[in-house]
C-alpha cells in the first residue's frame, strides 16, 4: 500500500465529515472544528507514510483534530482570559444525549430552511462530504471566490443567528427534513447533468449516512431508493458525447442489477409502510422501469397511477409533464398533447422537447420541427442543443423510428 | 442567549380590509395572551406596535449642526409595523415564537438576531 497524499485524500473525502461533525459537537465552533480536521490531516501526511496508517483512520483523524482544538481554544482562553471558551472544552450537556449521531446533527444544521439552498448546498458538500471549496465550487461551475462567499456566509448566519446543532424534534420534522432531502437529492442530480460522478457518490453516501441514521423515515428510504435507481442507470443515460440516451433506447443490460435489487427492496419496504410521499413515489415510478425487461413490457399504466398519487402531493407542471409522456403510452400522443399545451413551463427544455416529439409522432412535421428549435434554444448543455436541434434524433433512433 | 428582533412589516397600499370591532377585540385578546405566555416563558424583553411612517421624524447631525426633518428616513412603501425582542435559546426558539405571531396577525414576521458589542 502506498501511503501518498492521493490516499490520505480518499481517506479524508470518506471520514471528514464525521470528525468535522464530532468536532462541532464537542466545541461549537465550526471554523475552529474545519481547521482542526485540516490539521490533523496534515500531520497525518507527515506522519503516515513512516509510521503506517493507524488501525481505524477515522478514529485516529478525530482525536488529533480535537487535541489540536482544544490546545488552540486553551491559548486563546490563556491570551484572552476567557473562562467562556474553557468551559466550552468540559461542557457535560453533549454527553447526555448520544443517541444521534454527531453527522446527522450537523446535516439539519447546512440544511437548516434558515439558510438559502446554495449555502445548504455548499455547506453540505463541505462539511460533510470533505469537498474542498474549489471542489465544490467546480462542481457547481461557480468561481471559487464566489462559491467561499456562499460558505463564510452561511457559516456567519449559522453563528449570529445561532441556527442549533440539533436533530429537530419528531414535530418539527414536517418542516425540516423536506430541505435535508431535496439538498441531497440536488446534489445527486447536479452530478448527472454536470456529469460529475463524484458528486452523484457523494450524494448516494449522505442518503445511505441518511437511511442508517433515521431508519424509520419512509422518505428517507425513498430519497435512498431514488438515486439507487437512477445510478443504476446512469452510464447509460449519455453517450460520449454527452448527448442523451432516450429510456427506450438505454441499454438496460448495461443497467447495474444490484443497485437494482437493493432500490427495490427499499421501495417494497415503503409500500409497505404505507406513508407515501414524493420521493418515494418518485423511486416508485423508477421502480417501475426498472422492473421492465424491455422498454415496450414497461407498465405505463402502473406508471400514470403513480403520477395520479404525485400529483395529489406535489402538483407542479413539471410532474404534470411527465404524466403526460406516460399517458402518451397508454392512449396515444393526441391524448397527451392536450394535457401538454396548457401547462406553464415555457421556459423548460423538456417541456418543448416533450411537446416536439407528440407533435411529430402525430405528423405535425412543421409545429414538431418548431418546438424542437425553442427546446434547443433552452438546453442546458451543448451536447443537449445539438441533440434537439437534429429533432431529438440520432442514427439509431431514426431507424428506431422507421421500424415502428 | 440571544436577542432577536421579530419585525412586523406594512405595506402601503396592501393594508388588509378593516376589520370589524369583534375581529379586533379578539385579535388583541389573542395578542395579550400570546405576550403572557411570552413573559411567563421568560423570553419577553420588549414588544409594540408603531404609528405610521406619517408620524417619523428624522434627526441626522451634520459636522457640528443637527438637523431636524419631517418624514421617515427611507421613502419606501414597505414599513416597520410593530416589532418584539425576545431573549431565546437559539434560532428554532424564536422560529417558534414567531410562527405564534404570524398566525395572530396574518403579516409574514422577519427574525433577525441582534449584534453583541464587538469584542475588545
């Protein structure tokens, strides 16, 4: 094994988080707790190489990190004279109540509804998936100036506000858990459009660090199932060139079986709950096509009846759209065209791309070719415009199309 | 601890119907009985309602002279209401406090925590 900064980094990308999050617990402070880590970190790399890696890494990371803290909080209790920051080092009230662990305190803290979603982004990755601010903002093709912005201020509202460091209460969780979740979830599908696979295992790590942490949660599952089935079929969903795959044209034995499986048990074990809800019933709706053996055996009905169910919680245009593809299935594009025109979604890519593809299954060659150019013009990525700018088509499904 | 300041704000123009006797009777019995439980919480600090932005005055002193005028400082259409300061634990404590009020009066409450002296 050789012990070089490539592995001290791998180790800290997976075991940051719980001794930044330790950290916040035993001192309260988050900067202090995010320059410790760094530390230790540091030493480790001096250290490692000669001495071997310590028998639990994460382990050995947290005590250095909270001995460098509690040296450096003693010096400015000795400079300043503060008995404050010294009682802060022996305060006994966090050892009472270790039932939740220090990670999941810390992830309602970056999600807290109190901050904008790009802090509650930023801080997550940060804090908890070990993500260098250049990382971060890389990831969210922001400058790094303005992404270390986000975070110091976040971390100054955190602070001046005293937002807590706490697992909110059973009743407060109708508020709280919903901005948990769609972090998490946003992280996961930057990673997709961005093309950034590390962001998505960054976000399947949070949902699992999740799914152990509050196992009673049935959204929780249903976050965890979600991006288990799209990962599934992830590879298969761009070319090399970045242009999409449409599901029916996805390779599916290329689809991964064992993520599969494990988001399929994760969906039974919702149903079985019977407390639904929009990610599970998005992870539901996944389910569904992922249980088909071939795009032409998917169960479109299953599907619109799933649709039905979102929509009763989360009625936006945006679910609306997707019913209307699967009701395509059932009834035919003339019936789902109707359900189309009159939702407000102008300014969506797919909303013209799925307008297109009706118009030209029904032969409005003309009105189809249009709402491809609109669709084209709002494409995020390059890959994505020149692919409805050839009318959502490629070689293979041009051949797809004359066959059926 | 920590003060916060939960802000009530008016917006010309968007004033609410005006209410009969019996609504206000019962929204300010509501109020006192929200402000007792703040007292007896022990979060109470101050609390009012203001007059109209008509009724400001502003005081700005220029080099050595002091200059008295008519009006509110900002001419702007949305205006302080009322306000509290409350002393609570952290930032879900006064949430909670201000989801109390917001459900009395119908006006969203903005909380924002108040600076310590900088430190020496």
């Amino acid at each position: 094994m050789i012990i070089d900064a490539a592995f001290v980094g791998r180790i800290f990308r997976a075991e940051s988080g719980r001794s930044i999050a330790a950290l916040i617990s035993a001192i309260g402070d988050i900067d202090l707790a995010e320059d410790a880590v760094q530390e230790a970190f540091a030493i480790a790399l001096r250290r490692w190489p000669a001495a071997g890696v310590p028998p639990n890494p994460g382990a050995w990371i947290t005590t250095t990190a909270r001995n460098h803290a509690i040296d450096r909080l003693r010096r400015q209790a000795r400079e300043r004279r503060l008995l404050g920051d010294a009682a802060l080092l022996t305060s006994p009230a966090k050892e009472a109540d270790h039932v939740f662990d220090d990670r999941l305190r810390l992830i309602f803290t970056c999600c807290h509804p109190a901050l904008p979603t790009e802090g509650q982004v930023a801080l997550t990755l940060r804090l908890l998936g070990g993500m260098s601010t250049a990382e971060v903002a890389r990831s969210f093709l922001v400058a790094e100036s303005a992404m270390a912005q986000r975070l110091v201020r976040a971390k100054r509202k955190i602070k001046a506000a005293r937002i807590p460091y706490r697992v909110p209460d059973e009743h407060e969780l109708p508020d709280r858990l919903p901005p948990v979740l769609s972090v998490v979830y946003l992280i996961y599908t930057s990673g997709v459009s961005g093309g950034d696979p590390s962001l998505c295992g960054e976000a399947i790590r949070l949902a699992r660090t999740l799914a152990t942490l509050m196992p009673d949660e049935p959204e929780v599952a249903g976050l965890l199932a979600l991006v288990l089935l799209s990962e599934s079929r992830r590879a298969t969903r761009t070319r090399p060139d970045g242009s999409p795959v449409l599901l029916a044209e996805q390779d599916r034995s290329r689809w991964d079986r064992a993520l599969i499986e494990e988001g399929h048990a994760l969906v039974r074990w919702c149903l079985r709950r019977d407390r639904p809800g929009t990610f599970q019933l998005q992870a539901a709706i996944q389910a569904v096509h992922t249980d088909a053996a071939t795009a032409e055996r998917t169960d479109w009905a299953q599907i619109v009846t799933l649709y039905d169910q979102l929509l009763t919680i989360a009625a936006t245009p945006v679910v609306a759209l997707n019913r209307a593809v699967a009701v395509a299935e059932i009834h035919g594009p003339a019936a789902a065209l109707v359900l189309v025109e009159d939702l407000d979604l102008d300014g969506y890519h797919l909303f013209h791309a799925t307008r297109a593809d009706l118009l030209s299954r029904l032969g409005r060659d003309r009105e189809a070719a249009t709402a491809y150019q609109r669709a084209a013009a709002l494409a995020p990525t390059p890959a994505e415009r020149e692919f409805l700018h050839r009318g959502g088509r490629t070689a293979r499904s041009c051949k797809h199309r004359q066959q059926r | 601890m920590t003060k916060y300041m939960l802000s009530a704000h008016s917006v010309e123009g968007q004033s609410p119907p005006p209410m009969s006797p019996e609504d206000v009777q019962q929204v300010t019995k509501q109020v006192l009985a929200l402000e007792g439980e703040m007292k007896e919480a022990g979060v109470w600090v101050f609390g009012g309602r203001l007059h109209g932005p008509d009724t400001a005055t502003v005081v700005r002193a220029l080099g050595q002279q002091v200059i008295t005028t008519d009006g509110p400082f900002v001419e702007a259409r949305e205006h302080l209401g009322g306000l509290y300061i409350l002393e609570a634990a952290d930032l879900d404590a006064a949430l909670s406090w201000a989801a109390k009020v917001t459900s009395i009066v119908g006006a969203p409450i903005e909380v924002r925590p108040f600076a310590g002296l900088p430190e020496g």
